[in-house]
C-alpha cells in the first residue's frame, strides 16, 4: 500500500493502539496527551495482552468492533494481539498508513530486555518494520491508579518533534517514564538498550488432584554498569528514550563466524 | 543459576524444543540429526505456536508432562510457549544451564523479517539471552511429509563447530535451508537479514449471523537487492546462517537523535 501524503492543511493521522487493552487508563491518558497534535484513531486489543511479544493471529479470524469509550475520537477493540491491532487498522480501518503510530501509556517498565517480551513494544516495532514512525510508553507503575501526568506531558513533547522533524521512516523508538511526580523529570534522556533483565524461576505448587504446576517468577537485574543505558536513566530521573530496530543482525559476530565456520563436510 | 561446567569426559547437553510442537515431525528429525554429539533433553510445546514471537505465559500456570515419543530420549511437552519451554526447562527439567539450545527444525521459512514473529527464533533468542549459545533451524517447507534430510545433515556439521569452538556465550543463529536434494545444497552461507516482508491484508468475510470477521494473508516481499543477505542465500541454494543479537538500540539513530530532540520544554 503506498504511503498517502497529507496536503500541509490535512492534520496527521495518529494511529494509538497498546497491550493492556482497550479499557486501561494508560491508553485514555495517551489519547488525551496528543489529541491536540492530529487526528487520532484508536484500535487496541479488546483485553489485556502483556507479555505477547511480537506474537501475530495466524490459525484464526480476528474480530473489530467499534467502542465509544473515547468520547468523539474513532476507536476499535480487536480481538487479536497489539501487532494484528495495527496490521488491522492500516488495511480496515484507516485504508492507509497512519503518519505516527503509538502505543501505550504501558502499565509498567518496558526498559531494558524488556523490549523483547513486551506487546507494547512489538506493537511500535510492526509499525516501524511498515515504514511508520513510531513510539511505544511504558510508564514504571503498575498500578491501575498510575499517575499519568509526567508520561503524559513527554508523550506530548516528543510526538510533536517526531511528526514535525521526520527523522526516519523505520524510526521506533522505546520510552520508558520513572515514578515520580512531573516536576521532578529531568527530561529526556537518548539511551541504549541496558543488559538488565529478570533472574527467573517458578514456583512449584500442585493442584486439588496432586498435578503439578509452574507460575512464572524472579528477580530484576542489572548486568550492565554503563551510565548510557535506559535503566540508567530511569534511575536518575531521565526519561529514557532508545531508538530500536528490528534487523537483528549481529554484524560483529557475522565477520567472525565468516572466518571460522567451516562451510560444507 | 551458574553456569555448570562440564568435565572433559561428560557429554554436552543439548537442549532442544520448536514452536509447531512436540509431535512435528522437524523435531524428531532434529533429535535424530544431533544425538550422537551430546545428551539431548526435549522440552517442547505441546501444541503448535507458530506465529507466537516472543511470547511469555505470565497470567496463568505452566503444566510440564514426560513424554515417551522419543525412544531413550528424555521429554516433556510444556503448555506453554516456546520462550517458556527454555525457561522451564532450565529450571525445572535440567536444574542448570544447556550447553546448547537447538530449536526446530521448523516447518517454513524464518528468514528475513520472519525472525520478529517467529517462536521457533524466540525459542532460541531467549536461550541465548540467558548465556545459553543456541540455534533456530527452519526448513522453508510447510510440509508434514518435507524431507529432512539436507537440513538434518547441516545441523550435525553446525552444532558440532558451534559446541567444539564457543564462539559466544550469546550467540544464537538463525539458520534457513532451502527445499533441495542434500546433494544440491551448496553449502553454509553467513548473511545479514533481508529486508523482506509480508505485505498483507485481510480477507474480510461474514460469519452464519452476519457479523465481519478477519483473516490474516498476504504476499512475501524481498524490498532487498542485496547479495549477502538470507533471502538471496536461500535462493542460491545455500544454508542460510544469520547471528542474531537480542540488543536492539538502533545506534546510527541514537547518535542523531542526541543532537536533535528538544530535551525538555
């Protein structure tokens, strides 16, 4: 689908969708953050979907229902992941690509190897892989009473700069927003991924009838002493902003795998 | 956990799951290709995930069950997701970290773009997250009766280097090999990932009671003129072998962006 070019007068079109769905404050409180900047358009998945990665719908149909939760602002709850909402609005609901797309605010840090389980994060990926600019906000607070304002107030700097100075067509980038009251934020900060991530293991229970199960648990860690990291940043105040990417490649390791692997018997 | 180190004189072992499940017939032929290199452990899904990325189960149990499918091969199938048969396994199967982490051989390609969405990469990702080399091995056959055997041949000459040579503690290898006679293949290629990608839309359909309903199709796309890359590998007749890197900081972006954001109003 080719990219539909607004006219100067035409507003952007701001594509929201997020993981924990639909009815979370994290994504009213975005949609309100830039609702001055373009038009928005909401499709987000109709339950929560942390955790889902980059995970697609591919052995069953998807379902899109328009929702009036939004007030005059377009809005849908689908079915299927964060990453189908945004495949699904491109092709049925805007019939074109949107000039930003962003999801979240994210119940939750997204900071870290986080960026790899989190459906908030895949949801922005898919939308860069698609030649659309885009943001994911994870703010560090689970709960569902988070204040949003701080989140909110970055949300809203940065989308006006990204849509303004159209930096990169496959820019994504991953914002993460400390626990603290707005005025205490020291701004942005552009990081690197940190290597930080869960020390896991499960708990061992058994049902009524004696099976056993497992539940996921463990620890956050950091690994990573740099002060150019995103954890870093979080722990200073900053907001973290990295840039990300999806060629996975690792170009260092694929100029010595040249050298030492042996090709063919 | 430390890392467990093996003496001389113990075999390795070499954890192996998938993401089409524990009955495919691409992880037996696996199994088969590399039981005589180490001591094989199977934890695998017990239902196909394909399509699953980086998923994790995080609102709900996991259930673990010994399998007897593989001869005097011990394996469990998990009900979870491939990234949870890596952790479970590790904790709960092995009680230490694998020397290797095989994953596959998968029924399809997991070239290009593929590597975001699939589980049979996610699978191996996360194994190397956690200091664990491992391999994803896709074959680009969807096939139930695909023949095995070219693929099957080059995961015995990879997996063999990759545990004599330790190259990294984090490396993970995304591995495609082309539908071709063994004898017709021309050998392993060292490539980047292709920009490549599904260029998709929904086929829009009503159900029995009227309401719209949405599947997910579309076209494969090689946006990619490049001749070191996996889709150019594959169509040349070479094993495909792209290093992949869980860090995903865009760090050209990184550094622009430094000098362009406002920071703070």
């Amino acid at each position: 689908m080719a990219k539909a070019k607004n006219s100067k007068k035409e507003k952007p079109v701001i594509l929201i969708t997020n993981d924990d769905g639909i009815t979370a404050p994290g994504i009213k409180a975005l949609t309100d953050a830039v609702k001055d900047l373009g038009k928005v358009v909401v499709v987000a998945p109709d339950k929560p979907q942390s955790g889902m990665g980059h995970a697609i719908t591919i052995g069953q149909p998807l379902r899109l229902t328009a929702v009036e939760t939004f007030g005059d602002i377009e809005a849908y709850q689908c079915s299927g992941t964060p990453v189908d909402c945004v495949k699904l609005a491109v092709d049925k609901v805007l019939h074109r690509k949107p000039d930003i797309c962003l999801s979240g605010i994210n119940h939750g840090a997204n900071h870290s190897i986080n960026v790899i389980y989190s459906g908030t994060m895949s949801a922005a990926l898919e939308a860069s892989i698609e030649s659309i600019p885009s943001i994911g906000f994870s703010l560090l607070d689970y709960s569902i009473e988070a204040d949003f304002a701080g989140a909110a107030y970055y949300a809203n700097l940065l989308v006006k700069q990204i849509i303004s100075k159209k930096i990169d067509k496959h820019l994504c980038l991953n914002v993460n927003i400390p626990i603290a009251p707005k005025e205490l934020l020291k701004g942005l900060k552009v990081c690197r991924q940190a290597y930080a991530k869960y020390e896991e293991r499960f708990d061992e229970r058994h049902d009524p009838s004696g099976r056993k199960y497992y539940w996921l648990t463990g620890e956050f860690q950091n690994f990573d002493k740099g002060k150019d990291t995103d954890v870093w940043a979080l722990e200073n105040n900053y907001v973290s902003v990295v840039p990300v990417q999806f060629d996975l490649t690792n170009y260092t390791l694929k100029t010595k795998l040249q050298k030492v692997l042996t090709q063919k018997h």
